[in-house]
C-alpha cells in the first residue's frame, strides 16, 4: 500500500507515524520534526510526521483543544515543505476530509469515530490512504467491516491501528491477539504504543497514562509482527496540552526506536 513515497506492508520498511500529541506552533513542530528527518534518512524505517490540530475528544470541556483546522494545516504544510516528511492528522466531521486530504498524505480516524459511516465515506473519498483507530470498544474481528466501508468506498488504501480496549474503570489494556486478527483483514497493521498506555480521566479532568509501558508494549508488538508504530513525543512532556502522561520525551526518542528496529530485523530474520 502506498502513502505518499512509500509503501506499507510486509516485506516493507518499517511505518513510524510519529510527533506531538496536538500542535501548538511551527518552530515547536519543526523541534520534533528534526529528528524524525533523521530517522528517516534509515532504509529501514519510513516516517510520517503527525500532530493533531483538534483535539475534539478531550476529557473536560475547559481542555485545550488545539489551533483549529486552518492554523494547524497551514503548520502542516509549512512542516511538510521543510522537512519532505508526509503528514498526518484527525479528522472528525466529514466536511474536515477534504481540506485534510488536500494536505496530508494519510488521513487518521479517532478510534470513537471508528464506526462512523459518513466519516469513513468522506475519508476514502479525499483519494488518500486512511488510517482508523480500532475503537476501545470494539473487538479485532468487527474492523472488517470498517475494512469494508471504505473498500466499498473506494479509498486508495487502509490502514488499522491497535491503541488498547476499555478494562474496568480509567485503564486500557492491549489483547496482543488484536494484531494478527487484523492483519488477517487483508490491512497493514499499526500499533499505536503511546495512546496504549493512557488512563482516561486518570487524574480528575485529563487523562493520565504510565510512559514506563511504552517500550515493553511497543517491543511486544514488534515482536509478534506490525507494519508499523505510532508514538507521540515532545521535548516536554509536561508542557504538551495534551496527553503529556503518555509521551516519549524527544530526547529518549530516536534511541527508543533504533531498538526496537534491531528486534524488527531479529523477527524477520527467524521468519525468513
């Protein structure tokens, strides 16, 4: 499957779809960006810038939200002229889908909108490959027919993201099953490491989350076999609007991914 210059899928370099949690400024994106151009230079990893320019799922309605959808694609495109990195960012309503997809080279589906027809529709529609959260609610098995709405829709390409299901009260969990039920939906397969580790409403009004969890998780998924990871990271984590708990702090990041690259050649290398 293609997204932008690359290709996604088996036998493919590794999709790392990777930046802030919302964006907040273009020299701050452009801070994260810089080593994610770096990263990218490998011939093992391909990467997509991503931030969000509505976070329009936060807990509390006195949360920051983000610029909007003017401010944030014009960030966007100014990121993606400086760098040469593709982007992509949430959409929520169907009328975002198309000034989205005039930007962005992947479009991304919040996972509560996972089931979202007219969304879905609008999504395809834009001529971009669409990336879609597997909902917290919703079991592995039943993203076929997310498959199938947009398959029907005609959309250049589909992506499904694993990032946790619902247990009890404020924790998600990661059923490591999910990945290979999903690849077998005939999609490349992304695992999303950060949002995994989020405890909504953890600390009152915000969600937290446990960042220790971030690596252990992303190395098992890695190890069972994913076409790629998505990761947020910041500089300051506490400084992020939004989902702070959960973020790789910049500095640790190229690191943290240069490992889990070494255990992908290791799997590959077994599997051959």
């Amino acid at each position: 499957m293609s997204i932008g210059p690359y290709l996604c899928g088996p036998q493919s370099p590794l999709l790392l779809i990777a930046g802030p949690c919302v964006l907040q400024s273009f020299d701050l994106a452009m801070q994260i960006a810089q080593p994610l151009v770096d990263l990218n230079k490998r011939a093992d990893v391909n990467v997509v810038f991503k931030a969000s320019f509505d976070k329009a799922n936060r807990t509390s309605v006195s949360s920051e939200r983000g610029p909007g959808i003017d401010a944030g694609l014009k960030i966007l495109e100014q990121v993606a002229d400086a760098t040469g990195l593709p982007t992509t960012t949430d959409i929520h309503l169907p009328e975002q889908a198309a000034p989205v997809g005039e930007v962005c080279q992947l479009l991304q589906i919040p996972a509560f909108l996972a089931r979202q027809t007219d969304l879905l529709v609008a999504a395809a529609a834009t001529g971009r490959p669409v990336n879609v959260k597997k909902g917290q609610f919703m079991a592995p098995e039943d993203m076929k027919y997310v498959v199938q709405k947009l398959v029907a829709s005609d959309a250049s390409g589909v992506l499904l993201c694993e990032r946790g299901t619902f247990f009890g009260y404020g924790r998600l969990v990661n059923d490591m099953q999910a990945l290979p039920i999903m690849r077998a939906l005939g999609a490349p397969v992304i695992f999303d490491a950060t949002h995994s580790v989020q405890r909504p409403g953890g600390l009152g009004g915000t969600t937290g989350g446990n960042r220790a969890m971030v690596e252990p998780l992303a190395r098992a998924a890695t190890a069972i076999g994913v076409d790629g990871l998505f990761f947020e990271t910041h500089p300051d984590p506490a400084q992020s609007p939004s989902d702070g708990p959960n973020m790789i702090p910049l500095d640790q990041f190229p690191s943290l991914i240069i490992r889990l690259l070494r255990l992908r050649e290791t799997v590959e290398d077994l599997n051959q």
